[in-house]
C-alpha cells in the first residue's frame, strides 16, 4: 500500500481533500493542490514568482502549466475513480492555447475513456475565466495494479 | 559588438547566463546548460528529493522532466533563430517511456529540425546519460512572432552567432 492511497483512505474519510497533494513532493513544491469546495474537484496552482518563464510578459512557465494539468489529471483519477493503483503516466499532450500571468491556475479534468488497464484523460486550465482557458491536455494513463501486470512491466 | 565565443566553455558560459539563469523557472529547477549549437541544445537537472512524485520509490515526477523537455526545446529554436524573435510553445507531447532512476541526473536533448515563417518544430529526448535508453520523449512545436517583446533567452543564436 502506497503512502499516497493511505493518503487517499484518510481524505475520504474527513473529506479534505487538499491533502491529497503532501503526499506529493512535487506537488507541495509547486503548491499545486486540489480543492472541492464548489462541489467539483479543482486543483490549483498557487502563483509564486519560482513559476515565471517569461519575465517581460511577465507568463508562467509553460513547463509549469503542463505538470500543474498532468497533477490534475492524477488528483481526478484518484478521487473521482474508485482506483486501487496509483495512475501511472504514459504520455501527455499539452496544447498552449494563451499565455498565462502572474496569478493562480486552476484546472478540471474529465474521464474520456475508462479502460480496464488505461485511462483517457481530457483536463484544462484556466485563470479568471473558465470559457478562456490558458492550456488543455490530453493524458494517457496505466491504471493496472503491480501483481496484474505481466514481468516486463 | 562582443567579440565571438572561442571555446565551448564561453559559449556554455553565455547560454547559462543568457537562457537557464534568466528564466525564474529554468533557476528554480536548478538547469544547467550541457551543449548548445545550430537547432541543438542539451540540459541537465539533477534529481531533489522536492521533485519527487511518488515518495515511495523517490522517482521523479512529470513535471519537472515537462519543465526540462519544454525549455530544452525552445533553446533550441533559439539557437536557429538569426534574427530574434518571440516565440511561445504551441504544443508539447511527452512520452514517458520508462521511469527516471531515483538520485540520477536527467539529461535532456533537443532538436530543433525545421524552422518554418511561423513555426519551429521541435523533438526531444530524456535520458541518465544514454541517449539510446530514454526515459522520456517529446515532440514540441513553436509559434514564432508572438505578442511581447523579445526576451533575452530568445536572442542566443543571434548573439552566440551560431
């Protein structure tokens, strides 16, 4: 059993999922956190000046938005899906749609496909208005558990 | 006008100054310059244990290997540009082929293979030293003449003359 879905077990029970995310070294770095306090899993990414990577526009970083969205994706499949493993990536695509400033991200991610091995996952980001996000990505996800998989896994 | 970059420890010099260490991000993650020459360049980012994605096994997460490949990418679109430009990614795609060893360094590498009037596309790979054995792939693309003004890291091969 993973700290993650010990993590998970714990959050399911008090409900507060914002969590979820110290379990997460990366996460905690980048203070990305999902939060439902409008009923909707989001997660956020709090702005800090770490994430610039255009310092005269100034924008976040587009390496940024893309972790803060595969995050997203993660945080959705643990807490919307009634998975027993820890989502493992295979890949993402991310399409940079306007340059994002200097504030929080916040992102909602949906199940396209649900597979028994993989996962389709559709997740944006957005600023202060959700009809015109900054970034939307398309993930890949292996949700099978160790002892399923065949050895070369 | 400077005089042009000799030896390859100049040049490494100018693009860790000139890229990794003026974009607040690239610094943060701690991006050293590897190489860098016409439509290639090469980082390094050394493993933390608060880059970690699952703490279990202490491997990274995506995201700073998404940091890397996208930077990565686009200094090598800077290096093609003769005339400096803004530019801003497009899109990225990352395949994660295999798990990045815990406690290693990521090296990345990228090629920036053709530069169009708008667009510069990209492909990259992530490795700990092999490049025959990646940990990840990716395939960026660019749009060149973005809103904005050119910033710094974008005029490399311009100023580098490469």
């Amino acid at each position: 059993m993973s700290t993650l879905l010990e993590r998970l077990a714990e959050v399911r029970k008090s409900g507060e999922v914002g969590r979820l995310a110290e379990a997460i070294p990366y996460a905690r770095w980048m203070r990305i956190a999902p939060e439902n306090g409008t009923g909707e899993l989001l997660t956020r990414m709090r702005y800090h000046d770490d994430l610039i990577g255009n310092t005269f526009l100034p924008a976040i970083h587009g390496g940024t938005l893309g972790a803060m969205l595969e995050m997203t994706a993660i945080f959705h499949l643990l807490w919307e899906t009634e998975t027993e493993t820890v989502p493992k990536i295979v890949n993402i695509t991310v399409d940079y749609l306007r340059s994002a400033r200097p504030a929080d991200v916040i992102a909602s991610a949906k199940v396209t496909k649900q597979g028994r091995r993989m996962v389709n996952v559709f997740a944006e980001a957005w600023q202060d208005d959700r009809s015109k996000p900054v970034a939307t990505a398309n993930a890949h996800f292996l949700v099978i558990s160790p002892e399923d998989a065949p050895p070369s896994l | 006008m400077k005089p042009p970059l000799t030896t390859r420890e100049e040049r490494l010099a100018f693009f860790q100054q000139w890229f990794s260490d003026t974009i607040p991000h690239s610094r943060a993650l701690g991006i050293r310059i590897v190489d860098a020459r016409r439509g290639f360049a090469a980082m390094r980012l050394e493993w933390r244990p608060d880059l970690v994605g699952n703490p279990e096994t202490g491997v990274l997460a995506g995201g700073p290997l998404t940091a890397l490949l996208d930077g990565c990418c686009g200094m090598a679109v800077a290096t093609m540009l003769k005339e400096p430009k803004p530019f801003a990614t497009l899109d990225l795609r990352i395949d994660y082929v295999k798990p990045a060893t815990p406690g290693q360094a990521v090296i990345a590498e990228a090629e920036c293979y053709r530069v169009t009037h708008s667009v510069a596309f990209t492909r990259a790979f992530a490795h700990h030293g092999d490049a025959k054995d990646p940990i990840a792939a990716a395939a960026g693309t660019f749009m060149l003449g973005t809103k904005g003004e050119v910033i710094r890291p974008q005029t490399v091969g311009a100023e580098a003359k490469l």
